[in-house]
C-alpha cells in the first residue's frame, strides 16, 4: 500500500522559510512524478510545484516562482519543497501528490494524480 506522509510545516513569520518533506512508502519504483499542492481555507486546492522522477522537468505556479524549490531524493524516497520568502498569502494546507497515468511526468492537475499525503499546515504571519 502506497502512502505518502508530510511533515515540516508550522507558523512562521513574512520573509521566513520552511521546508516541506513528503516521504513515500510502499512504492518499489521510483519512476513517477510528484507535485505538491496547497489548499487555503475557504479556496480550492492549487497546485504549487510538480517534479519529473529523475528532477529534470519541474514546474512552478507563477505565484511561488524565484521563492520556492521543489526537489526530491529517490535513494530516500521524499520529496522536498524549500519555501523562502514566504508571504501571509502562502498560508495553507500543503499536499503532496506521486504518481499519475502518466508515470514519470510531472503534472500540475490535481486530479490525475494517484496518491496523497495528509496535508501539513503552514501559517505565515505577517
């Protein structure tokens, strides 16, 4: 059974930084992309930065574009999402996402990806 669990969110100050981690478990291949999400209260899940298997295609929503990195470590299974100058805006349920009919890609549709972490909050003050 695949399952993907999040950790490293929390409260932190405008202009802060805080790295998200998403590790996988139950998956013996690592060719499939993964992305990462966030959901603010009262708005619909958006997508935030998605990654191919091997890290060589990644995208970014304009909004986290030059502030965020998306990055993952095959050997340790997680996927990593380094977020800097962080913003009130930015504060949301962040998910993680892996693996997709399209197997390595990265996507940037939630709804085609297969499986999901539990979400981590994380909360910008201004």
């Amino acid at each position: 059974q695949v399952q993907l669990v999040e950790s490293g969110g929390g409260m932190v100050q405008a202009g802060g930084s805080l790295r998200l981690s998403c590790v996988v478990s139950g998956r013996t291949s690592d060719k499939y992309g993964m992305g990462w999400f966030r959901q603010a209260p009262g708005k619909e899940r958006e997508f935030v930065a998605a990654i191919s298997w091997n890290g060589g295609t990644i995208y970014y929503a304009d909004s986290v574009k030059g502030r965020f990195t998306i990055s993952r470590d095959n050997v340790k299974k997680t996927m990593y999402l380094q977020m800097s100058s962080l913003k009130p805006e930015d504060t949301a349920v962040y998910y993680c996402a892996a693996d997709s009919p399209y197997g390595p890609y990265p996507l940037q549709t939630d709804n085609e990806y297969y499986y999901w972490g539990q979400g981590t909050q994380v909360t910008v003050s201004s």
